[in-house]
C-alpha cells in the first residue's frame, strides 16, 4: 500500500478568491471555453489538446513565474504528433465507419442502444492523467509543481 503525504498550504480568503478569478480567467482565454468547476480537465472538456494545451501552460508559468519542476508534460497530455500522426489518423480513418454507424444508432433509438459504452472500438492512444483547473489553481497558489490531490488548502495562519 502507498501513502502519499499531503502538503499543507495555508491561505486567506481574500488570496485564495483573486487566485481562483485569475487562474479561472487564464484558463477561460487562453482555451476559449468555460471553466465550470475545480475538476474541469484543460484536454478533456475544454478540448485544448496537442499544440495549443502545450502553449497554455508555457504561457501559465512564464505569466506567473511558476516553479514547473518535476511537471511531465507527457504523463498528463498526449503530444501534437501522437494526436495527429499518420498513425493515428489512419487508425480513426479506419475506424469512421463504425463510429458513424455507433451513433446513428443511438440516434434512431434515442439513446437507449449506446454502442460506444460498449468500447467495441479500442483506444490506440496511450493514457494519460489530464490536468484540472484545480491543479493549476493549486500550482498558481504554490508557486510550484503541485497537483490538487497532494494539497490540502486551509484558510488561517501556519501557526
């Protein structure tokens, strides 16, 4: 079993509310989208993937000077290449057929026969963890590398 020890960051209110404005702000202009909660993932339901995703985040630390020791880009986010390769876009070339047929199906029952749940067509693209909204409040808040899971955020004094 693995523990992971959780790093206490203390706060005020005021700082913590002009951190979540601006962070939110950031995010919201730079992918064009809204941000709705603290789990709104920057790829996955802001869309901001490859290139664009890669700029994001070099323009976050370089705006806020941020520490980006031991960020791996390619642990959270898949890179332009393995997004648009050949390999890749043969593969969902391959696959448009059935991806057509899988939602006109679940057009013509409304919903009821969802073939894509069913994973027929296999994932060729190596997983990655995404980043949240909240992990780059938590990095902004910090001033380094940190994911919101390994930070707890309490309001008051260290001492």
């Amino acid at each position: 079993m693995i523990f992971m020890t959780q790093t206490i960051f203390y706060t005020d209110f005021k700082t913590l509310r002009s951190a979540y404005i601006e962070v939110k702000s950031f995010i919201e202009k730079e992918a064009g989208d809204e941000v709705s909660s603290l789990n709104t993932k920057i790829e996955d339901d802001l869309g901001c993937a490859g290139d664009d995703n890669y700029e994001l985040l070099e323009k976050f630390v370089a705006k806020y000077k941020l520490d980006a020791t031991g960020f791996k880009y390619s642990k959270h986010f898949l890179s332009e290449g393995e997004l648009f390769g050949s390999g890749a876009a043969l593969l969902t070339l391959l696959a448009l057929p059935f991806v057509i047929t899988f939602r006109l199906i679940k057009g013509l029952t409304r919903g009821k026969v969802d073939l894509n749940k069913a994973n027929l067509i296999p994932d060729w693209q190596r997983q990655t963890t995404d980043i949240t909204f909240g992990d780059l409040l938590t990095w902004y808040l910090t001033g380094q590398y940190n994911l919101r899971a390994n930070v707890v955020v309490r309001l008051g004094n260290a001492g």
